[in-house]
C-alpha cells in the first residue's frame, strides 16, 4: 500500500514552491505521481452574482477584469511550477509510471472548487492551503470541497513548512469513525516516520477504544507508537492536539475531519475548524 498520485492544488503563486515542497516529501519515496492543478477563474460565472441593475456594458467590464487577473495569475503560477520542477532532479516532468517520482502540470477553467471536488476522486491524496485570514487564496470553499466532497484525504499545507514532513507523525486519537480511517489512510506514511505518537485525551469521550489498542493494531503494520495523554477539560480540544504536536515536535498531525457534525461546528467552533484555522504543520485529514 502507498501514495502513488497526488493532486496538488495551486490556487496562487505566493502558496506555490511551500504546496509542491510538501507533496515532493510525502511523494519522492513512494516514487508518486504529482498533478498541480490551476484552476482559472471563469469570468461567465460572475454573470449571476452580478448586481440588479448593472447594464451589459458594467458587466462586461467587470468580466474583463477577472479573465485578465485570473490570466496574470496563472501565467505566474505556471511559472513557479516550471521554476520548480527544473530545481528539484529527483520529480521527472511528464515522466511515465513505474520510473521514480513524476509531476505534470493541469489548467482548467471554472470555479476552483467544483473542479477539485470531481477531479480529486481519482487520487490517493488532495494537497491544498491551509486558508489565510484576510486573504481569499487559499479557499476555504475549496478546502471544504476537498474534505467533503472527494472521499479521498487531504493534505492541508499551511504557508510556512517545517523543516521535515512525516519524520515525526502525531495522531489525534478519537474513536471515531473519521479518526480511525485517518489511520488507515496514513499507514503509508506512517511507515516511514521515525516517529509516530497518539495525543490521547483524558478522559476520553464515548464510545471509548483504548489507546493502547490503536497502538496494538499500528504494530502489526511494523508501526511503533507512543502515547501521550492530556487533560481534556485544561484546553479546548483542536488546541490541544496543535499544543502537544508542538511540544514533541510533530511534523505532521493526523486527524480526522468533522467527527462532530459539521454545521453544529459551523455555529458553535469545533477541533477540526479550529485546526484548520491555527495549524503550524501540515494536517493529514480524512473524514
């Protein structure tokens, strides 16, 4: 079992050499292939969103400029593709399977996130941006659509990497069905960390399944992990687990995504908001 293809999804230049240094560390190894997908932005969509009483002429304007801004950007994203494909020999542009890594590059047009969300069914892992306050790329929609749309897991990025990425894999432990197919989607990266720790609340909320038995279940893969355990009434809980990734200097977090229900986490805030929100390290979700 591995990841052997990866979607990358570049929304813009400034997230483009941080999202494809992430999916070269998970992807190099298990000799994957990389798509960075570019989706432009459809000027014909605005159409109906524009504003009650706008004439043809304010319309037409208004499209112009958004098929030369999302023009401009694309060219600016190819670019940083192109610069980093040619700066990184161990990923072969348009390599054929069965030869070592591979990356392509795939632009389409229309709404970013309704591309993804069919287009990312077809691979073993989604890479996106983590969303950034007060900036529109990455998307929050897309990040949502990836999450709840594809069945498949994603990788979430955040602006700044680490130094490593899967060295040092903590586990958000729950019982949760989310949780646990969060397990079993990681297992390939997993295997290859030097590192793997289950951040344990306690107590722990119902229905319970030991630590301890995930840990057992871990080694018949050849998988050794620790258990750290906190107090699950000292912090919130998503805090919880970014705090004691930080402090056993995790590189990656395992979670998974929207155990709870994700309108009552809309409302009220909930773990997986709140990691998406704060995360320092990349987020390995799976829902």
């Amino acid at each position: 079992m591995s990841i052997s293809t990866i979607l990358a999804c570049v929304s813009s230049d400034a997230y483009a050499d941080t999202l494809l240094e992430a999916v070269r560390r998970v992807g190099v190894g298990s000799a994957a292939h990389i798509e960075a997908l570019h989706v432009r932005a459809d000027p014909r969509g605005l159409v109906p969103y524009t504003g009650e009483g706008m004439d043809g002429t304010m319309i037409e304007e208004i499209m112009d400029v958004t098929e030369k801004e999302s023009g401009e950007r694309a060219a600016r994203v190819r670019q940083a593709f192109d610069k980093f494909s040619a700066d990184h020999g161990d990923i072969a542009v348009d390599g054929a399977p069965g030869g070592g890594a591979t990356i392509s590059w795939r632009e389409e047009t229309g709404r970013e996130d309704e591309v993804l969300s069919i287009r990312g069914r077809l691979f073993d892992l989604i890479a996106v941006g983590r969303p950034v306050k007060d900036s529109a790329l990455p998307s929050p929609i897309t990040l949502e659509a990836a999450l709840l749309d594809t069945g498949r897991p994603v990788l979430m990025v955040p602006p700044e990497l680490p130094a490593e990425t899967g060295r040092n894999i903590a586990i958000a432990w729950e019982s949760s069905p989310e949780a646990t197919r969060a397990i079993a989607n990681s297992l390939p990266l997993l295997a290859g960390a030097d590192k793997v720790t289950l951040l344990v609340r306690n107590p722990m909320e119902p229905p319970e399944i030991p630590p301890e038995e995930c840990v057992a279940r871990l080694a018949w893969s050849g998988i050794k992990a620790d258990i750290v355990q906190f107090r699950g009434d000292a912090e919130e809980v998503g805090a919880a687990y970014l705090n004691r990734s930080k402090e056993i200097g995790a590189d990656l977090l395992v979670k998974g995504a929207y155990a709870r229900a994700r309108v009552r986490q809309m409302i009220l805030g909930g773990r997986t908001r709140h990691i998406i929100g704060n995360a320092e390290i990349p987020v390995f979700f799976s829902r």
